[in-house]
C-alpha cells in the first residue's frame, strides 16, 4: 500500500470498489463471448491510469486501450502484461518502440507503413484497422482503402492485422438513425473483409453507450470508458439507465478561513460580488490552477449536508463561498460527490460549464492528491507534485 504525503486541504478520492462495480454490471449486461477494454486514456479520465488499470483487469475486463503510446508504455513499466492498444495515431518511425513493448496500434494511412523502418523491427506488430463510419476524425472510409492497407500488411511478416474497430459517433443519443447508419457501413466494410482476408479478425466497435444499449449488437470486444468511471455518457442514456452505476470520483476540500462580513463589502478579483446583509464567508483552498475553473462561480458545494453558493471570482488557489452560519475551520466542503444525504454530481458540474462530464475529471489537475478507497480502505494516496 502506496501512501505518498500530501500537505494541503484538498483532495480527490476514487473509489475502485465503484468501479469494479460497474465493471461487473456491465459483464452480466453483454453476451458471454463478448470481451471487454478497459480504456483509460488520459490517466484514467482524471481518476489515475494504472490504479484504475489494476482494478479493471481484476474485475473482469480482458484488456486495456490508451490514446497514446506514450500512455501505453507507461503502463507497461507498470507490470501491465495483458494487451494494451493504442487508439490514436503515432508515428511511423516508433513503431519499433510499440513492437518493443508488445503494444497492439492503429494504422488506416498506406503511406504510414511505407514509412516503417521494418528492418528495425525484432518482435510482431499487432495492428488495429479504424474505420471511419461517421465519425469522421480518423479511419479508412472504403474498401479501396482497406484493400491498399491489406497489401501493405501482407509485405511483413511482423506485421500482424490484430483487429479492426470503429467509433460511434451517437450511440448515446435517443435518435438511433444514425447509429444504425453507421452500423450498416460497419457491416459492409466486413462483408468485404472477410472475401478478402483469409484470417479471423477481432471487431471491437461498441463505446460505453452502445454496449450498455445494444449490448446484443456486440462483438467481439466493446470499449468500456466514461461509464466504467460510473457516469453515464449522455442524458438519454442516463435516463433509460440500461444498468446501474456508481460514480468512482469525489473531490473534497476543508473551510481554511471563517469570517462574518458586514453588508455593502465585496469579495475576490473584479469586486464581482457585494454582500447585501452581514454574511458568514468561508474560504476554501481550491482553484483554476486545481481544475476549479472561474465559471463555477454561482455553483454551489456542500458543507453539513448543505449547499453553499460560489460567490465571487474564483482564484488560482482560493474561492469563497456563502456560509448559511458560522462553521468551525477544517469544515469538510464537497466540490464532488455525497454529503449526508445531498449530492453534488459530476453532471451537475457538467451542465453548469455547459459541457460534458467526460470533460470534468480530466480538468482536475496534478495538484490536486489522488486517494484511492476500496471496501471502504484507504489504499494508496498519491501525490503528484
């Protein structure tokens, strides 16, 4: 057990028992064939890469998907042993270092492997077709595509076609018409790969709203992502609720100044905020360098089971908040997460920045310490700075 010291009134806990959960609601959801990566791109969504890489694997996923090569090798330094894939693109001159670390990558360019130093490579490349559906960022579009990137394969002996996959792009959405678009391109796109390509290709397609949703639809992988963290991708789906989840993150701070304010005296940066009555003030060391963006003014945090408004401009380090009475210093206030019976939840977050609550955790920086909780445990703290 890691516990690395931290030395400021404010923390984060991720609860891996939340997300081995989830992770086992999700199991007994899909077909019994059907395997599932864990994918913790950008340290875990915000909740830490290889803490939440340990617990997945433990709880039943089979594999592990990154964005970046550089994410994947840190994993794999980790102990990581299972196969890890990279989902964005790198460049050809470290497909040698992926080789290395026996880490599976995306290719749909045939000028990628013409740039590959082949004589370089001393173990399998493992390749990921993407195709592009409709999501229209990265992937092969038509089987001329797919038949160049074939020929190109075929030329190595170390390049090995692992799978092929795709994203949908509104999976999490009540309209279904375009999800179903992209799944009859899917199909066709398969249809003529299996005329052409004499070997068995893995097909992992399903994000976290379409395995949740059409979990019968699956095949043989899905990407279990914002919704291993137990958010659910989209209000639509959040509605339906196709299973059950917890949320593994809360953030949490403490009341490190109390003060009573008369009225007429305003607060912070721009005196944005004047108090019209004598007020109870309490500052909280969270800000913008935290992740705690200046837009959250006006949104409200949790101290007693209470909720307490932003009020003033909120600081690098420090905002203010509204006090309905006096509290005594050290008071827990929560930014994220459950107080008595009151819940500020990521979502709320989300829909006060008008954005997403994938976008949430991610911005929650460095410099706020991670503490991990299971079975109601502290098992590791870790600390970044």
């Amino acid at each position: 057990m890691s516990q690395e010291p931290y030395y400021r009134d404010t923390w984060a806990e991720i609860n891996l028992s939340n997300i081995d959960f989830n992770i086992k609601q999700l199991r007994k959801h899909l077909k019994e064939e059907t395997g599932i990566y864990a994918v913790v791109k950008a340290n875990g969504y915000g909740h830490g890469d290889i803490q939440v890489a340990e617990q997945a694997l433990e709880s039943g996923a089979d594999r592990l998907a990154v964005s970046l090569l550089d994410e994947a090798i840190k994993l794999r330094r980790a102990g990581m042993t299972c196969p890890i894939l990279v989902m964005g693109w790198i460049r050809p001159e470290d497909a040698v270092v992926a080789s290395e670390y026996d880490v599976a990558i995306t290719v749909f360019q045939k000028e990628w492997f013409e740039q590959v130093e082949t004589e370089k490579l001393k173990n399998p490349l493992n390749i990921h077709m993407k195709w592009d559906t409709g999501m229209g960022r990265i992937g092969i579009r038509t089987t001329e595509e797919m038949d160049a990137i074939l020929n190109e394969i075929k030329k190595h002996p170390f390049f090995k076609l692992d799978a092929i996959f795709t994203h949908f792009a509104t999976a999490d959405e009540e309209d279904t018409s375009y999800y179903e678009e992209q799944e009859r391109r899917l199909e066709e796109l398969v249809n003529h790969l299996q005329k052409v390509w004499p070997e068995d290709v893995d097909i992992h397609s399903g994000n976290s709203a379409a395995s949740m949703r059409f979990p019968d639809r699956m095949k043989q992988f899905i990407r279990f992502g914002i919704s291993m963290y137990g958010l659910y991708p989209s209000g639509d789906v959040k509605k339906e609720r196709p299973i059950e989840l917890q949320p593994a993150f809360s953030l949490n701070s403490r009341l490190i100044h109390v003060k009573k304010v008369g009225p007429g005296e305003s607060l912070s940066y721009g005196a944005t905020y004047t108090t019209s009555e004598t007020e109870w003030i309490g500052t909280v060391p969270v800000g913008y360098a935290d992740g705690w963006i200046r837009k959250l003014q006006g949104f409200e945090v949790l101290v007693d089971g209470k909720r307490h408004p932003i009020v003033g401009r909120i600081c690098m380090d420090q905002f203010m908040i509204r006090l309905d009475q006096e509290y005594s210093l050290g008071s827990k206030v929560t930014l994220i997460g459950k107080q008595n019976q009151e819940e500020v939840h990521m979502d709320d977050v989300a829909e006060h920045l008008e954005t997403i609550n994938y976008e949430i955790p991610c911005t929650i920086s460095y410099r706020v310490p991670r503490m991990y909780i299971k079975h109601g445990h502290i098992v590791e703290v870790e600390n970044s700075l």
